[in-house]
C-alpha cells in the first residue's frame, strides 16, 4: 500500500512539471486528466474532414497498447 501512495505522489509531481513549464502539447490525450478518447477522435475528426472534403489521402494508424507499461 505504502507504494502506491509514493507512485500518487510522484505521478502528481510529474504531472505538476509538466503543466506548470507547459511541456505537453495540446495533442496529448493519454494520460492527460480529463482528456480521453472522445477528444482524440474529435481532434482526427477536425483534421481528417477538410483533407477527404478535397479528396485528398488520409491514413490513419491505431495501435492498442494496453498493458505496455506493466512491464516496463
């Protein structure tokens, strides 16, 4: 238990960095309090429409990585 309170406190540490020295780009949806999937689909959405609007190329590419971090 004692751990998961040390890994809360330094997530919030970093998090505070981050945010104060404003080192995220406004592209950065995981992760990121209160920005999940619905703003990352609305964000390709607005850059995709006006491409296929021309019919110009889109390509997209997802990657499911759920689960990376637990052994790294």
């Amino acid at each position: 238990m004692g751990s998961k309170i040390l890994d809360k406190l330094l997530i919030n540490r970093i998090n505070y960095h981050l945010y104060k020295n404003e080192l995220l780009t406004k592209r950065q949806f995981g992760f990121t309090p209160k920005i999940g999937t619905i703003d990352a689909t609305m964000e390709a959405k607005s850059f995709t429409e006006p491409l296929l609007a021309n019919r110009g190329l889109v390509i997209m590419t997802s990657l499911d990585v759920q689960g990376a971090f637990d052994s790294a």
